[in-house]
C-alpha cells in the first residue's frame, strides 16, 4: 500500500492523539473501526495521568498512552514490533547523546521500515505545538531528522519531524480484525481496572488513577501551575482539562453503546458508569474556560476554586472504579 495515501484526519473534540494515528492505520488498510472503541481498548477514555517533576502539565496525557499498544493492535490485526522497550524511552529526551544515538541506531530501522512500505509510530519529535504528540512517520525527506509523516492537528498535511522521537513502533503487519463485543469490553475493563488503580508503569515518575489527581491539585495549591511554562501555567491547565474531558466523553459513548445491547439486569450498571463518566466533564467545565483559568490562577483563592472541580472529577472517577469492580465480574 501507499504511504502517502496515509493521512491522521482532525477531529473535533477527540485530541487521542494515539488513538487517531491507530484509527488512520486501520482504515488505511481497509478496517471498520470506532475511535470510542480503540480510546477504550487503550485504556486512555478513563485514564487520568500526571508526571512528578517539571514535565509539562498541558501533555500529562500523552505520558505512557502506550501502555496497552501491543494488546490493541493484536485486538485488532496489528503487528507492532517495539524499536526499543518502554523503560529505555525513559529520560531519553534529555540524554544529550541521544541525538547521535538516534541518527546511528534508530534511524536505519526507520528506514529500513518505510522501504518494505511499513510505517512506524512515533511519540514526540513533531514539530511546534505537536511536539509532543504521538503520529506516524511515512517517508524519508531533507528537513528535520530526516523523517516525515502524519499527525492530529496538521489538517491533513505532512510534516517533518524536527527532534528524534522518544518512542518507535514499526507496524509490521496489519489485517484488520474487528473484535467482537464482549471481547471488545472485557478488554477495555480489564484495563480501565488497571489504570485507574496506581500501577507500576516504565516510567516511575508517570502515575495515573487518584494519585494523578493529587499531583495536580498539589501544583494548583502550591501556585506554580506548570513550572516548565511559568507564567503560561494557566493555558496548561486548561489543555490539561481539555484533554481529560474530551477522553470522558469517549468514555460516555462507549458504555452508552454496550447499555443499548446489554440484558435488564446489566443496564442499570452501564447507565451509573456513563453518568459518572460525564461528572468530570461537568466538574472541569471552568477549567476548560481560558479566560476564567487566566483569572483564578493568579491568586490563591482562585486556585483553589479550580481545585473544587479538580477534587470532584477525581470523585466522579472513584464512582467509575467501583462501577467498573462491580461490573467486570458480572460479564460472561
């Protein structure tokens, strides 16, 4: 097939940024795929991120998306094969050398890839505002690192990646599969479950579940919204927001979908879930505000106005967890 003809579309309200570069592989290969389904199968509908240190706050979410990449991709006809394994992306970015080491090692297998027509997946190295965004790399050019390709907020262009990407996925094969419901569900609970807990991923410094919440509440409390922006903290906040509602929206229609086929006894659970889904949409709504963050983060009291929100989404989410412990077994 042609790489060129492989496109990430935008659209609206759905900012995965690794979900859209999966979706765009599968129908590039002729497969019938919902983005509500593969959010769910990546575990990012539910899942809350937040990194320790001075990483910033406005791409929490894209830290470890990967986490459950290889089970989807089997779910649904992928063949991946990893350039290197998580933990060894970790601290990449700031390893001096890495720059060298990508040209002499990661490189020729980028390249070796797109000559035997396979794309490879690529998180980070995009140029400007999608610098940290996972996309597909889909030729070879003289700009940048000397790679191109595809990803969400390019409108459909290409374009050169200007730094080495932290993380690689060559995709080796793809023979679209379409996994039938419960497959589909089960999967999507059993790593809701996980994320939402406090797992150990390859990245010590990245948490998820409740504790993602208390990191963030903790830089609103202590006034220093986004160390790495400064000043512009409040526009991080707002992207983080963004990003965390626009997943809980994918959450909604997903368990809305599987109520509508579910027996009596089962809808009253997908019904609870897809109402606490939507609590965070609604508890984060002046988060989402640019102009009313711009204000609040300028002072303490207003900090802590945004905090109200920040605690009740991380309420809604404990409601999701119990829902989802209570559901799981109950399925076949």
């Amino acid at each position: 097939m042609d790489l060129h003809s492989l496109l990430v579309r935008d659209v609206e309200d759905r900012i995965g940024s690794l979900t859209l570069a999966l979706e765009a592989l599968l129908r590039w290969a002729g497969g019938n795929v919902r983005y509500r389904d593969l959010n769910a199968a990546l575990a990012l509908s539910l899942r809350t991120t937040a990194v320790r240190g001075r990483a910033c706050l406005g791409w929490w979410s894209t830290h470890g998306s990967d986490t459950f990449l290889n089970e989807t991709a089997r779910l649904y006809g992928l063949r991946l094969r990893a350039v290197h394994p998580p933990q060894a992306a970790v601290g990449l970015s700031e390893h001096p050398p890495f720059a060298q080491h990508f040209d002499a090692s990661y490189a020729p297998l980028v390249r070796r890839a797109l000559e035997h027509g396979q794309p490879v997946i690529a998180w980070r190295g995009w140029p400007d505002a999608r610098a940290w965004l996972w996309g597909l790399i889909t030729h070879t050019c003289d700009e940048g690192v000397g790679f191109g390709g595809t990803t969400m907020w390019s409108h459909g262009k290409r374009v050169a990646l200007v730094s080495p990407p932290v993380q690689l996925y060559v995709v080796e094969e793809i023979v679209p599969r379409e996994p039938a419901g419960d497959e589909l569900l089960s999967t999507a609970l059993r790593g809701f479950q996980h994320i939402m807990g406090h797992p150990d991923g390859a990245d010590a410094d990245v948490v998820t579940g409740s504790e993602a919440y208390d990191l963030w509440l903790e830089r609103l409390e202590l006034g220093e919204i986004c160390p790495s922006c400064g000043d512009r903290g409040g526009r991080c906040h707002v992207q983080h927001a963004r990003f965390l509602s626009s997943h809980r929206a994918s959450s909604v229609r997903f368990f809305q979908h599987f109520r509508d086929g579910a027996d009596a006894a089962m809808q009253p659970l997908f019904d609870a879930l897809a109402a606490n889904c939507k609590g965070p949409i609604d508890a984060l709504a002046t988060s989402r505000d640019p102009q009313a963050v711009d204000t609040l983060v300028r002072t303490p009291e207003g900090r802590r106005a945004l905090s109200i929100g920040v605690r009740a989404a991380q309420t809604f989410d404990a409601a999701v967890s119990d829902a989802i412990d209570r559901i799981a077994p109950a399925l076949p």
